[in-house]
C-alpha cells in the first residue's frame, strides 16, 4: 500500500536506467556483484514490508519469498542500473527459468530519512520453497557469514556486445 511519502521510480536519467533494490549476492562486496555494474545509490535501504527471507539448499543462496507480511524487513542496497545491466540481472536470477526469480516493485526505505520509493527486487514464489530446503532463516540481513556459504551455480552471464 502507497502512503503519501512514497515516491514512483524516480527518473534516474532517462528511459534506460532502472533501479534495483539488491539483498543478497549482487550487494557490493558479495560474490555475484560482478554481474551487478549499476551505481549504488547513497544510504542504506529497507523493505517498506515484512517478507521472508532464507539460505536455501547446498548452495545457501539467498531466497526472498513473495509472502509480504510475513519474515522481517529486509536491509539492502540501491542500484541504478542500465537496461543492459538489468537483462545480465534478470540472466543471473533465470526470471525465464520455472525454478527462477521473478523481477517485480516493491516499495523501500532510506533508513536516514524514512523516505520510501519504489524499486524492482527479485522474489522466489511462495510455492518455490520446500521446508526442508532451508538451511537458515528467517533472517533480515545477508551477511558476509552467509556469503562465506554461498556456493555459485556454473552459469556466468555472456557480455553482450
């Protein structure tokens, strides 16, 4: 739900930039950061709602799960990105994939200045997780201990030329 100190995605320089709301491997200073080239937006971030998020499975990847109300706030960063950037993103998450991500808005706070825009992040389905593929969480925060467990699927994302 918009309340009245929410902002639309801001107009970061025209139609091919796109802002991102980043929690897991793609943070800065997080193994999948290389696929991530945007610009981070100062302050840090959080979500406007509660959702549940999870290290799931051998490869303890980080799961944010579309069950708003349920979980914490989640804490992460904001990035402006290219449309060329955001295709390698959605690549990496595999939003065409059935068992991949899914890129949609969400609302976020600075946690400064409490100011809330809108931003895309990328969720698992509620029916993607199984109970016992999870290996910690609920948690609010991915951190470097959980980025020491993470484990990177064979998939790099091409340079597109």
């Amino acid at each position: 739900m918009k309340n009245n100190n929410t902002l639309p995605l801001p107009d970061v320089g025209g139609p091919d930039l796109h802002i991102v709301f980043i929690f897991g491997t793609m943070k800065q200073g997080y193994p999948n950061f290389k696929t991530n080239q945007g610009t981070r937006i100062a302050g840090d971030y959080i979500t406007s709602q509660k959702y549940p998020l999870y290290l799931v499975g051998e490869r303890h990847s980080p799961w944010l799960i579309d069950s708003p109300g349920q979980g914490n706030r989640i804490h992460g960063q904001l990035f402006k990105v290219s449309s060329q950037t955001l295709e390698k993103m959605d690549k990496l998450e595999r939003i065409e994939e059935i068992d991949g991500y899914r890129r949609v808005i969400i609302e976020v706070e600075n946690t400064v200045d409490s100011v809330v825009s809108e931003a895309f992040v990328y969720i698992k389905r509620n029916d993607q997780i199984a109970a016992e593929e999870i290996k910690i969480g609920p948690i609010s925060r991915y951190e470097d201990r959980h980025a020491q467990m993470y484990r990177a699927r064979s998939f790099q994302p091409v340079d597109a030329k």
